[in-house]
C-alpha cells in the first residue's frame, strides 16, 4: 500500500471488514481489495479475531493470545511476516522444552518423562503469565506434576510473601497434603477447614505457609476472606467442578487473585465446549471470548485457540514407559457425626485391649475379641450405618467413593469396587440403583454358574461397574473388561488386596490398571495402611488363607493400630 496516506490505509483496511470490493482513494481512483495480497490481510486480521473498532490507527495493540496458534508456516507470505521475539514466543509456546527449566533435584528421580515434559508446561505458561488446564488422563500424576511446579517456585512464593492455593473436592483435601508431605517435606502445607474461626485463623496467618489448600464448599462459604488477599499460584483440582460458570462456586473461584493459574481435570468437556469455556474464563480469562461470541466461533478456531493451554495425554499415549498397573491411595476425613462415634468406640477398645495386652497370656480368646472390635472400628470408617441401628448421617468415604465413580464414569472408565463387608456393598448398590447406574453384584452367596456368567456379561461391555466382596471375588476371576479397581476398605494382609486388583490386571488386559485404594485419615485405616507397607517388604509373610486376620497381628501390631 505504497504512497497511500496513513489513515486512508485505516479506512482501507475497515472496507476490506465489511467485505467491499473496491475502496475509492481520495483523487478518485478506485482501489480492488479482491487482490491476493489484501485477501490475506482479510483472512489473517479474521483468524486473529480482529473486531471492528479495534482498528484505529495502522499501529494498533491486540492480546498476545489470539496469534498463539500461528505458526513460523504462516509468515511465509508476502502480506504478513512475524518479528523475531514473536516467532520465539511461538516455537517455546509449542515446545516448552525449548526454556530447559531445572528440575527440583528431590523430584527429578521420581518424574517420568511426559511427566517431566508437564513440569517444563506449567513452567513455560507462568514464565509468560498465560493459565492453563492439564488435562491428562486420570492417573497420570496431576497432583505431581503440580507439586513439582510448586516446588520450583517455593523461593518466589517465600520471597513474595503470597502463599500458592489449592482448591479441591472436600474429599481431596487431604491427599493433596499427603501427597505434599510425602514428595515435598520441605514445603508448609496447611488445610484451611474446621470452624469458621479457626478458618479465620489460617487465612490471617496465610503468609507463614507456603501452600494454603481448601475445599469448594469452604472457599464458597469464605469467599470474603480469599477475595481480599492475593496468591502466588491457584491450582484448581477437579476444576471440572466449575463447569457452570452461573454456580456460586464458579463466581467464588473467580473473586480469587492469583499471578498464576492453572486448572487440573481429567475431564475438561464433560457435556458441552461450554465446560471449557467456563474453567478458561476462571484460569485465562481473555482467552475467549464473552458466552455469545464463543458459541459463534467455528470449533476449528476454539481448538487452534485453546490447544497451546491445554495439555492432554491419554495411558494410551504414554503406555510405553508406564506401569502396567498405577496404584494410588485417596484419603479422607470423617464427617463429625461419624468422628463422634468413633472416638467413643475407639476410647471403649483402647481400655478392653491395654487389659488383655498387660496380661502374660495374649490368647486367641482375647486377640479375637480385640479383632473384632478393630472390624467395628473399621466399619465406622466405612459407614457407621452398618451396625449403628437408626444412624441418618452419612460417610466420608461414601461420599468420596461416589465422586470417584463419577469421574471415572465421565471419562469411559469401568470399575471393579472391592468391600470386605457384603452390607457395604448393599448401601452402594442402593444409592447407585436411586442414581440409575447399572450394576453386577457378586458376593459369597452368588452361586458357582452364575460368577462366570456374570463375569462375561462384564467383559463384553455390559454395564460399567462390578460390586464384589473381597473374600468372594478375590480370586478365580477373570475381569479384563475393568481398568479400575477401587480398593473400598483395607484388608490386614496386602496379598489378598493384591489378588483383587490383579482380578483386571491379569494376561489379556489391553489397558492400563489403575487401583484407587480408599482411606479415612487418622483412623485405624491409617494405621493399617502403614502396617501393609511394611507387610508387603516382608518376603516371610507367607500366609495360609483363612489365617490373615489372626495369625499375623501381633501384639506389636495392635499396640501400633490403635496407637497405644
């Protein structure tokens, strides 16, 4: 556009907007905008979602965003050409391996490699300020790859005296701390929950952790408090969560100021792009567009947009360097009405066992007797409703058992669910009928022709989850039609859990096997999680079955289980 005066090529450019074919100069002579040249600019100004009104001057500002999905094969052209800087940003934007982050020195022995590949994504995204969503299938180690970020931030987050906020489901809040505790000792980490005082408490005190982890329900109910202070990084867990940008939850989440921001889902659109739309309006705002506009953008340009800020690997694509089988532990708290219950119970078996552990004799007799009241004990940790006549409430690990199936629902996945306790079982499948979710159920009564049945029923695709009692179904089965086994309640011996996972994880399975084990914090559950650790190392443990529970408890064992 040689020899034309600056702001004709403004007036230009808005004629080429409105799809004119013709601009007539000022002298008379009329310009084609049909020429390939200027069909270009056209097509380039489109794709960078240049609006009218944008155009004011032939220098104008637009939001690095909208040009992230170009690539260095765009500015082949004649028409367009991209500077140096921005071809960099492009080329690091598309391999973020490209800025070589160090990592951790703790967690680089631990990091595979697509998982290293996460961290050096997360960290490219905050060097450029962008949000993001890691998006990997479920399994892959998302909390890791997070802690990770976290972890090579620590000086920065101490520096600035802005602690990092995790958000995530209730029943989440203590695996995040765990998993922190366990690969991060190094990092404060305190969950903000208790009484709307004590609440208070640790928000007031928020700059002596490094790390602040919270629930939706909580951040709801506190947003006043969260909206006033401002943090390092947010890290939204389950952020599907918020897949409604109308729910309080969702506004909550977006009253909250953080310099970085990134959301983890295993499931990014569960029912509509709208899902997207609304984490990316809460981690990148800017990104896209208001709701109206984004339902009018082709699907083409959405993807193009969101793909340099979503990342997503299936087990399928990262099969080769992963285990066979993925095992992971989810803990929980119990809710007060069952911690009430429990804490009586326990005090109750603590003095009968501390009368039975001072005498010389630890006899059968009495080892029963303290076994039983440990499987009670357990039960309230599952659901007090199995021997407490009348109880309303509900549980902890129910509650979290339902907000793992829908995850996995939502994501294709099918289920095998373990219980010892048959009457467990029962509840599930009650509330899993008044959901409509369709079932198998096996358990010691099912008879001998039915099991194999039932079994081929599954493998070939019937229904998505498998209700089986430990003892039952622990071994002879054949269920390589499951690639999620959900351990409900721990068993003593950690060889007849194993036998249950290995039900799907056997010759046959195509899929990676991943086996959730579900745990009640600070509870005999605890204690005996810790108790099979340390089983499991022990080549000796060679147990004739029928003898798990009581041979192999010792004295030592019990004092350990309930802490005395």
């Amino acid at each position: 556009m040689g020899g034309i005066p600056e702001t004709e090529i403004v007036m230009v450019l808005k004629s080429l907007q409105d799809k004119r074919k013709y601009y007539r100069l000022p002298e008379g002579a009329l310009l084609p905008l049909e020429s390939e040249e200027l069909q270009e600019i056209i097509t380039f100004m489109n794709e960078m979602g240049i609006r009218e009104g944008e155009i004011k001057g032939v220098q104008f500002s637009l939001p690095v965003v909208r040009g992230l999905h170009l690539t260095s094969s765009d500015s082949q052209s004649d028409s367009v050409k991209l500077s140096r800087s921005f071809k960099r940003l492009l080329a690091n934007m598309h391999n973020p391996e490209n800025l070589d982050f160090p990592i951790p020195e703790s967690l680089a022995p631990v990091l595979r490699d697509y998982q290293q590949y996460g961290f050096q994504w997360l960290k490219t995204l905050a060097h450029y300020r962008f949000g993001g969503i890691l998006a990997d299938d479920m399994g892959l180690g998302k909390t890791l790859q997070s802690i990770a970020f976290l972890l090579s931030e620590l000086p920065d987050i101490r520096q600035s005296g802005l602690p990092a906020l995790i958000v995530a489901p209730a029943s989440l809040t203590y695996n995040w701390h765990n998993e922190l505790k366990k690969f991060t000792p190094e990092i404060k980490a305190v969950i903000a929950d208790g009484s709307l005082t004590e609440r208070g408490r640790i928000l007031k005190n928020a700059a002596k952790a490094d790390v602040i982890i919270t629930s939706y329900p909580l951040l709801r109910r506190d947003v006043q408090l969260y909206a006033k202070k401002s943090f390092h990084t947010l890290i939204l867990d389950e952020a599907q969560t918020i897949k409604n940008h109308t729910t309080q939850t969702a506004q909550a989440v977006m009253a909250l100021q953080a310099r970085h921001r990134f959301a983890l889902t295993g499931t990014p659109v569960e029912n509509a792009l709208e899902d997207l739309w609304s984490i990316f309006g809460t981690v990148f705002p800017g990104l896209f567009p208001g709701k109206k506009a984004f339902h009018d953008l082709p699907r083409e340009t959405i993807a193009k947009r969101a793909r340099p800020f979503l990342l997503r690997r299936l087990k399928s694509d990262v099969l080769k360097e992963l285990p066979e089988k993925i095992e992971s532990l989810q803990a929980c708290e119990l809710f007060p009405e069952q911690k009430k219950l429990y804490v009586a119970y326990l005090a109750r078996l603590k003095k009968e066992a501390l009368k039975h552990l001072t005498q010389d004799s630890f006899g059968n007799n009495n080892r029963i007797k303290i076994l039983a009241g440990l499987t009670r004990l357990r039960q309230l940790c599952c659901h007090p409703a199995l021997f407490v006549d009348g109880y309303e409430g509900s549980s902890a690990k129910f509650e979290q058992l339902f907000e793992v199936i829908e995850e996995c629902r939502s994501s294709g996945k099918r289920m095998l669910v373990f219980s010892q306790f048959a009457e467990m079982l029962g509840l599930i499948g009650r509330e899993l009928g008044y959901q409509g979710i369709p079932y198998f159920y096996l358990d010691g009564q099912t008879p001998v022709s039915q099991r194999v049945d039932l079994c081929n029923q599954f493998n070939e695709g019937e229904r998505d989850i498998f209700l089986i009692s430990l003892k039952a179904g622990g071994t002879g089965l054949n269920l390589t039609g499951a690639d999620t086994v959900i351990l409900y309640d721990l068993w003593w011996n950690p060889a007849v859990e194993q036998q249950a996972a290995d039900r799907a994880h056997r010759i046959g399975q195509k899929k990676v096997v991943q086996v959730i084990r579900l745990v009640t914090q600070g509870t005999v559950e605890d204690k005996m999680y810790e108790l099979q650790q340390k089983k499991r190392n022990l080549i000796d443990e060679v147990i004739q079955p029928g003898q798990e529970g009581l041979s192999t408890l010792t004295e030592q064992d019990i004092r350990e289980i309930l802490m005395i």
